[in-house]
C-alpha cells in the first residue's frame, strides 16, 4: 500500500522550516533548531543586523502617594481612571472605599477582564504640585500607580516618546518635566 511506502514522505510545517518525518535524527535536530531559536531574544529593525531591544517601552516616572514613593507608569491608553495596586495600599495602610457596584476592566487581551471593587482618595504628589486624587484599587504586577487618560488630560501632559519624557502642567502653574 502507498502508506507503507519507505519513500513516501510527510512534510511536517513549524516556524523552523518543514522537515521529513524521517529519519528521527532529523526531527530531533530540528526540534533543538526550534528551542535555540526561541531563547534568541526579541530584535527590532529590518536592517540585515537586527539590533536588540535593550531599551524598556515602558514611561515611568516617580510619584510619591501620601507620602510614599510609588513606581508610577504613565499610560495614556489606560482610560476611564487611574489605578493603584492593591498590595501598596496594604503596605502604606491607605483606607479602601467599597464601589457599589464594581466595574469592570476590560484589558487588552480579547476576553480578559477583571473586576475592581474598591478606591481609593489619595494625596498625589507630582515632584512638588500636589493634588487629591481618586483611583481605583488593582492587582498590579509591576508598578504602584498607572496615570492614564484622567490624570494626563487634566495635567496638560506632554509625552515625548523620543526622549522618553513626561511634562505637565496642572492648573494655574509653569509646565515642568516630571523624572
């Protein structure tokens, strides 16, 4: 039968290529292929030397929260409020507030979402001007604080993704570059 043919062949597709189903040798190199290309790291650029992204694409700044410095990322994608973590109001014993009822975050990933349930009102110091602001509480891996669209439109700010930079200006004040 053609199926038990040793010359018939099936072509296998993956990201490494297509390879034979025979010999085992091939497809185990093949696979070792696959690994050693999944551990190279992300590279940007379409030049023939891809250049490696060691720059984070993150805009942080540093923020101090009733009194305590917070690792605050700037996030004009972020809409609708600005968030807090969970674990720092914990640590800094900042007073929840229940919302009757929850709201929803709709995150990137189609499908995910998460459910807040509490705030906060805060004392936000922004290098010197400082403001009461309300955030809603969150389970943040990686930061503090997130300033979205709230924060940003009602300071003015300007973000210069070249430099890196965030500058403000809040109400009946000169604009200055936030650090």
């Amino acid at each position: 039968m053609l199926k038990d043919c040793p010359d018939r062949k099936r072509k296998i597709s993956s990201a490494a290529g297509t390879l034979d189903e025979e010999p085992a040798s091939k497809i185990k190199t093949a696979a070792q292929s696959i690994v050693q290309k999944a551990a190279v790291p992300p590279t940007k650029g379409l030049g023939a030397t891809p250049v490696l992204d060691s720059v984070k694409e993150h805009l942080l700044v540093t923020t101090k929260v009733n009194d305590q410095i917070a690792k605050t990322l700037v996030d004009q994608q972020t809409a609708g409020a600005d968030l807090i973590s969970s674990i720092f109001c914990t640590l800094h014993k900042i007073p929840l507030h229940k919302m009757n009822p929850p709201v929803t975050l709709q995150m990137t990933m189609k499908g995910s979402r998460g459910s807040l349930t509490h705030y906060v009102i805060v004392q936000l110091d922004w290098l010197g001007y400082l403001e009461e602001r309300t955030m809603l509480v969150a389970t943040l891996k990686d930061w503090d604080i997130i300033l979205g669209s709230p924060a940003l439109r009602d300071m003015k700010a300007v973000i210069n993704m070249g430099t890196m930079t965030v500058s403000i200006q809040p109400p009946e004040e000169a604009r200055f570059t936030l650090q």
